[in-house]
C-alpha cells in the first residue's frame, strides 16, 4: 500500500545493529499507518517485538492493534476473533509461520509485503529515521527558527531532509501527517488543526503568529519514516525597539561588494561560560536578566545577525559546540557560505570558525593547530626561543601549555582586483582572557605570526608566482597598547614593553615574528582602524564598585598587499549603554563585530 509498513533491527539498548551479530538478541521495531476501508482517517500501529520471539505471537499483537481504530472498539465493545483484521504474509507458505521467528518473517528476502485485509503493504526494511527531532529554540518574530534532529544509524538517504513548517493554537498537539502529492511533483503534508506554512530549513515566524506554537515534519524521502516536533515555547513578539546590529546593518551592509570583499570577525559569546544556574545578581552579566542570556533566545538573534551583514569571509570566536553541530552551518549554507570549525583543546566544548562564500572563495588547504603543539622543536625549531623563555618558571610554563587555545589557519583560493588567481592564508585565534597575564598573550601571538609565516612560505614554494594575502583575525584579548599589538604591527616585541611586567620570573626578552633565523619578520596592519569599545560589560554593583570591562579586544589584521575602502562604523554609545552593558535583549553578545570592506591589490 502507499503506506509502507516499515522495520528497524535494534538492540536491547536502543543502538542500531545492521545485523543480528552475537549473543544480545536483536529488536525488530515495526511501524505502520494503517488506513480502514470504512475509516476516513488513519493512524499509526507501533510494536517493538524480540527477533527471536516467535512471529504467531507478533502475528497475534498486530492483529488486535489493527482492530483498535474501529469505531466498535472505540464505542466500547468486546472484539472478538471475529472482528481481527486477517493478515497474510506475501511471498511465502503461510501454513509454516507457526515454527517461524519475527527475523525469519521480517527479515526474508522472500517476504515483500504482508496483506492486511484486502490492502497489500510493502514491506520496507531498515527505513532511514531520525532517533530525535526538536524545536528547542525560542520562536521570536523575525528570527530565523530552526530545528535539531539526529539521524538513526543504518542506511545514508539519498538526499538532505525537507523540514514543513506549521503554526497553530497553542494547545494543539501532534496529529498524523497525510501526505499529499504535488503538480510539480514535490510532496508536502497536511496536519489537521496546523496551518502549513514554510518549506525549508530556516521558519521564519511573523506577527500574526504571535502567541501560536510551531509544529516541524522532517521528511527523509520516500519510504522513510516522518517525524513531527511542537515548539516547547510560544512564539513572541521580537523587542519593541531595533536590534544593535540592524542600524550597522541597513546603513552599510544592504548589499554584497562588487569591487571587493567584505570581513568580518565578531566574539559570540559561549553559552559555556554564562553559567546562569547561579542566581541573577551572581551572573558575570548580572545587569542582563537571564532570559535573554539563555542560548535559545540568543541563537535566533545571532542566526538573523550574522548573514545579515552580507560579509564574504567571517570569523567567529566562542561558537558553542551545539551552535555548531546543530543550527550555524547549514543556516549559513543556505547563504552561500562553506564553514570551517576548530574546537579548542582540552576539552573545552567552544571554538573558532571561519564562514567563506563559495561564489568567490574554494577551500585549498586546512593547517590549524593547538598552539602548545607549536612549541615542539623538532617540527618548529623557530621557538626554540620561547620554549627557554618558559622554561625559567615552571607555574608561566604550565599556566601557558594548558591554555586550550589554537589557531584556525585555512587557505583559500580567489582571485584579486587584477583578476589574477590569489591565494588567502585567513587564520582565526582567541587568546588568552586574563588580564593579569598580558605576557601570555604575546607568546601565543608570536607562536600564532610565526606559523602564519611558515604556512605563507610553503605556499609561496609551491606557488611562486601566485599572489598570496594574509588575513588574521579574533579576540586578542589586549588593548592596543599591548604586547600583542606591538608584536603584529611592528614584527617584534622589545625587551622594555610593558607586558613583560607580568611575567616578572621569565625576565624581558625582544622576539620576532619571522619564523627562520634571520629572515624578515612578517607585519600586519589593523584593517578596522581599532574602534574604541569591542566589548562593553562595564556596570556598578549594589555596593557601588564597577566591574567589568570597556575596551577594543577585536581585531582584523591584514598583510600590507591588501587595501581598505571602508570601515563599517561600530553602534552608538547610546544603543550600547541602553540596557547598562552588553549583552542584552537587543545584543546577543558582549562583543560587537568589526566589519571593514576590503580589497586584494
């Protein structure tokens, strides 16, 4: 029949198994849609049964499940042998089903269909299926809303899942889908009570639908088994006033560059360092009330955020490992962007990613690194120098080896204003938070420049003639007057920096960015014109102290071969303070992204 009657192998755990391979016996999970001749509608039949368990017994379970739907029994008589759907299983003697298992019936290679009634079923075997399907995030008005699903172990599909998207009255549950068959040849589904409303991967929710719950259908293709999902939240309306971006945004950002490229790099802030099981005035944001630092308000607003500033290469730091696996890459796909996702080390579940535009960008190569793995001599000899330096104090030495960060290095090929073909070494790092250890962040910077150094000049060995452009950005974690932007302007950091003061026991020391012995060390000029404030948290507590921090922390640096045209200005001081600090419900993070409009002489 056009509903399959569908079965699944699983283990006693809940794991799948392909086959029934050693001693723990196999599950059969079995799933039908059963239409009545005498019925309207239909409804699913779910069994889960043991492979070995003898198939009369399954025969005899099915058998009074199909008999459920019947308006007899819903009117609460007795059903009798008389009233039992009869069920034949095609393709083979039926006498025999009696010295029979359910994996000798289900399972054989003979055995296409079982008739029920008078209606054939196919029999389909191992359907895709996703094992969890949810809407987690909270459905704001003008935010792109998307779903997380993870898909069953067992056979690929042939094809990415189509989401269908429903809005209805808020008490309304899940119903059975039923199918309906496209002129074009497409399909798409009715959901009694729901009212259809988008196909796709992103939902965006609209005034009307104010107050109304979402409902989700992922569709695996056909002979797969559907799978709905209502929004646990209502959806609401966005704030009453614009977002901090959407002035930068509708400004500047409207269309994409046709005589260049736009960068961007922005800090999105992790969930993982929110912490907000603490009470409100305890949060490192107290002054943000904890609704608006939850993830699922937060994600909408960064997903509406960050395509909209139209930038061909962005980079990311503190992506959330759940941002990551489930929502930021394939809502930037559907913009036309490829992704890249370093994790940092350690453990730590947050990392960097760089977003490119396909239509002007191939990846080449991928080189990141934990930036402790650079101070392996024999494969980086030229840190030989700061491997001494940490050496002379063994709390400096531990304090920096067990930093998680890295640095995200890819290659990519474009082509530059000329039309020539260009290769872009962009690399991506968050360096060291704490303040007290400004020396830390230098030494991560130079490990960081050197390596760029030595990626740039394998790529020039391979390419001589090649036109080769340096991009490096991220949170450095250091005001301008750091060791950190003294190193990556100039090439080198003196013996008298101020940066040196807090690593008093490893002494002062003058170090370079060139990664062999005398060769000349590469330098790198500030593309966004180092705004004022990056990052805003500054508040007073109830004891009238201040805490927090207001500064430039973010950069986009650039080797001298490329020009800038234009430098998105950064949003007013008054959009900034409104609500004390950031982030808030208007900003869904404690930075603001620098974007500047660039090109590759």
């Amino acid at each position: 029949h056009d509903a399959p009657l569908k079965g699944r192998r699983v283990d006693n755990d809940g794991s799948e198994l392909s086959t029934s391979v050693g001693r723990v016996p196999l599950d059969i999970s079995i799933l039908l849609t059963y239409e009545q001749a005498e019925e309207p509608s239909s409804y699913v039949i779910a069994m889960r049964r043991r492979s070995d368990d003898k198939y009369v017994n399954t025969l005899q379970r099915l058998r009074v499940k199909l008999s459920y739907g019947s308006k007899k029994k819903r009117k609460g008589a007795v059903v009798g042998d008389a009233d039992l759907v009869p069920l034949e299983v095609m393709g083979v003697d039926n006498s025999k089903l009696h010295l029979w298992t359910n994996e000798d019936v289900f399972y054989n290679s003979e055995v296409s269909s079982l008739q029920i009634g008078t209606k054939p079923y196919r029999l389909v075997r191992d359907a895709a299926d996703c094992s969890s399907l949810a809407i987690a995030l909270k459905p704001i008005v003008g935010c792109p809303l998307m779903a997380s699903y993870d898909m069953r172990s067992g056979p690929e599909i042939s094809s990415e899942p189509t989401f269908h998207w429903y809005v209805g009255p808020q008490s309304l549950s899940a119903v059975q889908p039923t199918e309906v068959n496209d002129t074009d040849g497409s399909r798409s589904f009715v959901l009694n009570g729901w009212e259809w409303r988008h196909k796709g991967r992103t939902f965006m929710p609209e005034e009307r639908d104010i107050g109304r719950r979402v409902c989700v259908l992922i569709d695996l293709g056909p002979d797969t088994i559907r799978r709905c999902a209502i929004s646990a939240e209502l959806i609401s309306d966005r704030p009453g006033e614009p977002y901090l971006f959407e002035r930068r945004q509708n400004d500047y950002c409207t269309d994409w560059q046709k005589d260049g490229f736009r960068v961007m790099s922005y800090n999105i802030l992790a969930a993982l360092y929110l912490n907000l099981e603490q009470g409100q005035e305890d949060l490192f944001f107290p002054y943000c009330p904890k609704e608006y630092q939850e993830y699922i308000y937060r994600y909408p607003v960064l997903m509406r955020e960050i395509p909209g500033y139209k930038a061909d290469l962005v980079f990311l730091q503190e992506v959330d490992d759940r941002f990551q696996m489930r929502y930021l890459p394939a809502l930037m796909r559907e913009h036309g962007y490829e992704v890249c996702f370093k994790r940092k080390a350690v453990a730590v579940n947050e990392g960097l990613m760089i977003c490119f535009r396909t239509e002007h960008f191939k990846l080449m190569e991928i080189y990141d690194m934990w930036l402790t793995d650079l101070l392996d001599l024999e494969k980086f000899p030229e840190n030989e120098d700061v491997v001494r330096l940490l050496e002379r104090d063994e709390e400096t030495r531990t304090l920096f080896t067990t930093r998680p960060t890295v640095i995200q290095l890819i290659s990519l090929e474009t082509q530059s204003a000329s039309g020539e073909k260009a290769t872009v070494l962009a690399a991506n790092t968050h360096l060291y938070f704490d303040p007290r250890h400004e020396h830390i962040k230098t030494l991560q910077s130079v490990l960081c420049a050197r390596y760029i150094a030595r990626i740039s000049d394998k790529l020039c060995d391979q390419q001589p003639r090649a036109r080769l452009y340096r991009l490096f950005a991220g949170d450095f974690n250091s005001t301008p007057s750091g060791g950190v932007y003294e190193l990556l302007s100039q090439g080198v950091i003196s013996e008298q920096h101020e940066c040196w003061k807090s690593g008093a026991t490893i002494g002062r020391v003058r170090l370079g960015t060139a990664f062999k012995k005398g060769g000349e060390n590469i330098t790198f000029w500030s593309l966004a014109n180092d705004p004022e404030v990056t990052n805003y948290t500054r508040f007073t507590r109830e004891d009238g102290t201040e805490g927090g921090f207001e500064g430039c922390l973010d950069y986009l640096w650039g080797s001298d071969n490329i020009r800038v045209n234009f430098v998105i200005p950064m949003p007013s001081d008054k959009l900034v303070l409104k609500y004390t600090a950031l982030p808030s419900k208007i900003a869904p993070s404690d930075h603001m992204p620098i974007i500047c409009n660039v090109v590759f002489d």
